[in-house]
C-alpha cells in the first residue's frame, strides 16, 4: 500500500522559515521523481520544486532563492525548506511522487497547509 504523508506545515511570520516533509512507503523511492506542489482554494495546483532521481532539482521561478528541495533515500522522504516566506506562499502543500517501473505511476499525498501571516 502506498502513503505519502506530509508534515511540517503551520503559521509563520512574513520572512519565517519552515521545513516540510514527505514520508513515503509502499513506492520505489530511489527511482521517484518527487515533487512538491501547492494549491490557494479556488486556483489551480501550482508545481513548486522537483528532484529527479539523480537529484537534480528544478524550482518555480516565484519561489527560486528561497526554497530547496531534496532528498533522502534512505528515510524515502522529501523536503522542502523555505526561507524568506511570504504572505502569497499561503497554500495546501501537497507531495507528488512519479514512478516509472513498468509502467508510469503517481502518487499524491494529503497535504498539508502552510499559511504565512503576521
């Protein structure tokens, strides 16, 4: 059974940090593309950063110099830091994991809201 659970989410002040997690089972890790999304309720889900298998990483322009995404394959989980956040970061973070194995696989996991106000 595959679960992708996020954690890490909360408040935080204009120019906060957090760190988000990806704790991932039932998936081929090592061979994941994972990425980290976010969703603002009544827009469209917005792809924030990727780290491909070799973990090269590619970022939104909107959220580039301030967040890093990366990877630990031993834990088979994902994070992503954010630095310098910003009232227009307020979004459901979601993690997304696609798999090519025998076929194309994705996952999503449940979310976790992320909300930056003074």
């Amino acid at each position: 059974q595959v679960h992708l659970v996020e954690s890490g989410g909360g408040l935080v002040q204009p120019g906060g940090s957090l760190r988000l997690s990806c704790r991932t089972s039932g998936i081929s890790f090592s061979i994941a593309t994972m990425n980290w999304y976010r969703q603002v309720p009544g827009q469209q889900r917005e792809l924030v950063a990727t780290i491909t298998s070799w973990s090269r990483t590619d970022y939104a322009d909107s959220v580039k110099g301030r967040f890093t995404i990366s990877r630990d394959n031993a834990e088979k989980t994902v994070y992503l830091q954010m630095n310098g956040l910003k009232p227009e970061d307020t979004a459901v973070y979601y993690c997304y994991a696609a798999v090519r194995t025998t076929g194309d696989y994705t996952y999503w996991g449940q979310g976790t809201q992320v909300t930056v106000s003074s």
